[in-house]
C-alpha cells in the first residue's frame, strides 16, 4: 500500500546566535513557523529489506542516504521490523534555501513509518529520534509554531501569532548552512535568549523580525537584499532571510496585497516565489 504525505516548509521569524557552545554547535534563539508551501511524499512497506528513496531532480548522496532515508532506517531499527521501505519525495521546497525542506522530509518519514507500523512511538521519543537527525527536525514534530532555544531543540509553544500572508522569494542560488556559520562573526556571546513580545498584526509581528545569520550571507549574496528592499516597496509590513537563507519572506496583511507583490517578481529566471500561509 502507497500512502501519501505533506511536508511543510518553515520559516524563521526570529533568529538570535547567543554564542558558540564547546560542542561546535551555537546556543540560538528562534521563532519558528511552518507554512503553507509542501514537499510531497509517498511511502510504501515492501517485502525487500532496506531503505530506497527517488527524489526527482535532486542528486542525492551515493547510495541515496539522504535524511529521510536514514529516518526510515531508524524506524525500521526501532520496531525490528524485516520489511523495506520506498520513498518518493515530490521536492517543492527549494533545497539549501533556510526553509527546512530536508528537515520536514525526515520528520514526516517518522511520523508516517510510525503510523504504517502500528508502533504507537509517542511524540517526544519521535522527538528525540528526530534530534539525532537535524536540529530542526524535532520542530517538525512538535505541533504549532514555536520558540526554540539551545541548538533549535528545546521548544516552546508560541501562541497569538496573527494570521497573515507570506510571499516567499528564493533566487534560486543554494547557501550552505555550515557556511555561513563558519563565518558568522560573534562579537559577544553567552545570555539566555529571550523570547521578543508582540501583539497580533502584521505590523506587531514585523517588528520582532530579526536573523543574525542574515548579515553572513548578504556579504556573498546581495540579492538577498535586493529582494528585502523590493518586498517592501511592493507593500510588505517587513521583510527577512530564512535560516541560513537566500529565501527571503515578506510579510503581508491581506492576500490580494501578497498576490500583487509576488508578480512583481514574475520576471526573473530561475526564481522561485510562493505566496503562502500559516499552518
């Protein structure tokens, strides 16, 4: 039986780097918010052991091991199952674009093997499976937007954030998220991140935009503020890179206004532009 699944991409509406910890990684601050933009994937339980994913248009690593494959492997290690599992992904969400495509994709492979094999995982050990994945694969199991701290894993419900639309612009350039944090000048460091307050407008939600990652790859990339600048001369409240980026999101308070602006760029090669929602 093929079953069919949706992974969302997420946006990072706040992104605040509290210091580098002694384990290589970095201490972060974030608000975290999937939206309406999805990759599309098939799963089926077949007789032949192992894991074998097709993702058309994306080369994937030699012998296909990307992270939902290795999602599955862990599950299938879990529940001592000898079946196989083949995975289609239908790739919407740009890849190495800071909207965690990658991320969702092994999330929703656990959450569906989980459901296939009748293992009754609970949601915190999925989570905690998910962590050994990616940082923020547990954000794609936790259920509504979140504030997230330590390396993105420690999560918080976020309530009261106001319902808006988004025109996503990517420039069709991958950015590599080690890159970037390779290169990210910490001039200070340590402090417990706090989560920003605001109220429930586009215009309160503008207002707490902030990615410190964002100044790393405009200085090899500035079409990323290329695009800043021109989501809001075309009626965005405010506008930000995601993650690691060069995906940048504008934020708007009415559809028709998002819709306009997302046209106004039509005209660019190999550009990709999502108007999408909250979810």
């Amino acid at each position: 039986m093929i079953r069919q699944y949706l992974a969302p991409a997420k946006i990072n509406l706040y992104l605040q780097v509290m210091g580098k910890r002694l384990d290589g990684y970095h201490e972060l601050g974030m608000i975290m918010q999937r939206v309406s933009l999805y990759d599309r994937i098939e799963l089926a339980l077949v007789e032949t052991p192992g894991v074998r994913v097709s993702c058309e248009g994306v080369v994937l690593p030699p012998g296909g091991e990307n992270i939902a494959a290795l999602a599955a492997r862990r599950l299938l290690d879990l529940s001592g199952e000898e079946c196989g599992v083949e995975i289609s992904i239908d790739k919407r969400i740009p890849v190495a674009a800071g909207l965690g495509g990658g991320s969702s994709d092994a999330a929703t492979v656990l959450e569906a093997l989980n459901e296939m094999l009748g293992l009754g995982i609970s949601r915190k050990t999925l989570m905690a499976e998910g962590s050994r994945l990616g940082a923020d694969v547990p954000f794609f199991l936790f259920e509504g937007a979140a504030w997230a701290t330590g390396i993105g894993d420690v999560l918080e419900k976020v309530e009261g954030l106001p319902s808006v639309w988004y025109v996503l612009v990517n420039p069709g350039i991958a950015v590599s998220t080690a890159w970037v944090y390779q290169n990210l000048g910490l001039t200070s460091g340590g402090g417990a991140a706090r989560l920003p307050r605001f109220s429930g407008t586009a215009g309160d939600l503008s207002s707490l935009l902030r990615n410190d990652l964002e100044k790393v790859t405009v200085s090899r990339y500035p079409v990323v503020e290329e695009i800043k600048t021109r989501l809001l001369n075309n009626g965005a409240a405010g506008a930000l890179m995601s993650g690691s980026g060069p995906t940048v999101f504008g934020v708007f308070a009415e559809e028709g206004t998002a819709r306009r602006a997302a046209e106004a760029f039509s005209g660019e090669s190999g550009w990709k532009i999502f108007v999408v929602q909250p979810v």
